[in-house]
C-alpha cells in the first residue's frame, strides 16, 4: 500500500535523517529500490519524472505496477511514489491515476501564479490525503529538459510558499540536477539556514543529490533538509556494470543474452547505490 510522505518526512526532520527520493525508470528499478528499502527497514519515496512516465507508458501503468509490486514482494516498510518536477497537467494526472504524493513545479511562473496554483493543489491534496512538494528557485542542471543554473531561492518567498499549507520545500541553494561540473561552488548554507528559520518544521527537500559530498549532506541535513533526491547516481551504477558485463562477453556464454541476466548485475549496482545512500541520509532502521 502506498502511503504520504508526510508522515515519514515529519518524522525525518524531528529525528535529524533524511528520506531517499529514487527514481525509477522501469521494473528493474524499481524492484531493486524496494527490495533495498525493505531490506534496510527505511522508509522510501520513489520518484516519477514525467519524462520517466512517459516512458513507462503512462502514470496508471506506473502507480499499478507499483502497487502490485509492493503486495508481490510482501514490501511492508512506508512507500510514496511521488511525481517529480511536475507541472500543473501532470499533477492533476498523476493525482487521478493513484499517486500518492505530487511535486509541483511552479518555479518557472511568476510568483503570484506559483502561488494561485500551488495553493489550489494543496487544497486537492488535502482532500485526498496525498502530499505535496513545491518548489522555490529553478534547481541547476537540466531536468527533462528545463535547464537552471544552480540559482538560490528567496527566504522570504519559500516562507510564502510554505504558508500555502505545502508538505515539504523544495529550495534551489546553489544545487544542481546531474554531474556537477569541477567548478561547482558547493551549497549555499547560509541561505539555507535562512529559509529553515522561516519554515519552521516543514521538511526541506535538497534535489540533485548525485554528487553532493558526504560532509555536505551530512550538514544539509543538520540544517532541515528530510528529503534528498538521487537520480543520475542510480543510473550511471545501473550503466557502468552493464558495460563490464559486456566487454566481458558474458552476454555471450551460455544464455547470458537473456535479459534477466544480462540486467542482473545492473540491478545489484542499483541496490548498492541505494543502501550507500539510505546509510549516508541516516534512514536504515528507520522504517
């Protein structure tokens, strides 16, 4: 069953850990990231770009295929699946097909529409008991094909958002989506502390977490951020032990071509990823 990320991120930020935010991309995906869960007794949300849904043939196939997968493999630990970096359209679709938490993504709008729009999928989201995540200041890198250079949010206006009644906050501090390039300036602490004296308890969501320095996120953490996303990191594992599968001719021997086979090793690169993770944000045993 499926629930809010409510609950387990109120809970993160009192007890000074962080859930993992995972995209899946496929079956293989997500089998390994709720296997990971379960076996690390965390809580776990499982992120849906639109992009990804797209992919996966819609958002009903996707939300089905979870939920069947979670009564499958007897998962018992709290699951979200949460749609990421969504729009307005997507928010309301993924809100009918059975998800069970949405961000909406209004940073590129005005902030009066930002917040005419947020303040109605909240309303939504509250009747249906989902939650909502939103965000202020376009995070760097590129997302789908929205690109932001890293940009920092406004204390003042994460506060307005966060007023709207909003779950949790995504705030731009200088982080980025993908590899972060050499000269990166590392994240904007200062502003950070800013917007979590404004905010309260409400959870902070840092996005672009492939890449970040331990010690880094370790401090994000300290300072109210309950909800970190990985996304390329679980991809690039899933690619590289792909590859030296191949270059080692295995998919050559035996019926090593068999996808089951041949994707196995990427899959297990997937949940070494994640368990690294989960230890690293302090959410093992926390289910």
């Amino acid at each position: 069953m499926l629930v809010s990320a409510k609950e387990m991120l109120n809970k993160a930020k009192a007890g000074k850990y962080a859930v993992g935010q995972f995209n899946i991309n496929n079956l293989e995906w997500t089998k390994a990231i709720l296997l990971t869960a379960q076996e690390q007794n965390s809580p776990v949300i499982l992120g849906v770009s639109e992009g990804a849904g797209k992919y996966m043939c819609g958002f009903k196939t996707v939300a089905d295929m979870v939920k069947a997968m979670i009564d499958e493999l007897g998962i018992t630990v709290p699951v979200a699946l949460h749609l990421d970096h969504g729009s307005y359209e997507g928010a309301k679709k993924c809100i009918e097909a059975g998800f069970s938490s949405i961000m909406f993504d209004g940073s590129h709008y005005p902030i009066e529409e930002n917040i005419a729009k947020t303040r109605e999928l909240v309303g939504v989201c509250e009747e249906l008991g989902l939650s909502i995540e939103a965000e202020v200041g376009a995070i760097g890198g590129e997302e789908d094909g929205v690109i932001g250079g890293g940009e920092v949010a406004d204390p003042g206006e994460c506060k307005m958002i966060a007023d709207l009644g909003v779950t949790m906050l995504a705030a731009g501090i200088g982080n980025i989506h993908g590899k972060y390039p050499a000269n990166w300036a590392g994240l904007r602490f200062d502003t950070l502390d800013a917007i979590q004296q404004l905010t309260g308890t409400m959870p902070l969501v840092l996005h672009g977490g492939t890449g970040i320095p331990a010690d880094m996120i370790k401090k994000a953490i300290s300072l109210g951020v309950s909800k970190i996303n990985v996304n390329t990191e679980c991809q690039l594992a899933f690619a590289a032990a792909t590859r030296e599968y191949i270059e080692a001719g295995k998919d050559l021997e035996g019926k090593g071509f068999d996808p089951r086979k041949l994707l196995a090793p990427g899959v297990e690169a997937i949940k070494a990823t994640v368990k690294e993770k989960m230890e690293l944000f302090g959410s093992v045993n926390k289910a």
